[in-house]
C-alpha cells in the first residue's frame, strides 16, 4: 500500500465492502490479464457498478494508478501511457483486501 497514492488510499478506504471488492478484484483481473476485451455489467460480481456512486468511487481508484475505466453498455479498462508501477500495486492490495473478507 505504500505504493499508492494517498488519493488512492482514500478512495480504496471507500471501497471496502465485499461486492466492491469482489467487483475491484475482478477489474484488476482483468487489468492484469491486458486482453483488451470488455466485461458485461450483467455478469454477477459487476452489477455493483451500474450503481453510479460506487461506479465513481471505481473509476477514480482506476484513475490514480494511471488506468482509464470506460462504461456504456459493457465496461472496458485501458492503461495510461507509462503507468509505472501504480497498476500492479492496486492490483496486489486489492486482491489482498479482497482475501480478508
């Protein structure tokens, strides 16, 4: 967590309740996989984002560790040019927020 950005953190601390993280570990799955391919708001572990406040909350995590979340009618990640690091840490604390609950 020393890693991210204390807007990030912030924005994390928001995001701690089991849906949001079972919906976050599946973005970063995704991130992570870099397949490029959109994932369905129908799918199970996602409709917590059709919510517009928890849709925010998301796309800003996204947002400080330089990936862009894109949603119409499916839901699409890109990385920013050059992230860095800031993807891979987001990535390893959610999935171990994720693992505490």
């Amino acid at each position: 967590m020393d890693g991210m950005t204390d807007e990030g953190l912030s924005v994390l601390g928001s995001c701690c309740s089991p849906p949001v993280l079972q919906a976050l570990q599946i973005l970063v799955q995704h991130v992570a996989a870099g397949s490029g391919e959109t994932l369905s708001l129908r799918d199970a572990g996602l409709a917590v984002l059709t919510e517009e406040e928890v849709f925010g909350r998301t796309e800003s995590l996204f947002g400080h560790s330089k990936v862009t979340l894109k949603r119409e009618d499916t839901l699409r990640t890109e990385m920013k040019d050059q992230p860095g690091y800031l993807p891979l840490v987001m990535s390893i604390t959610v999935k171990g927020l994720a693992s505490l609950v």
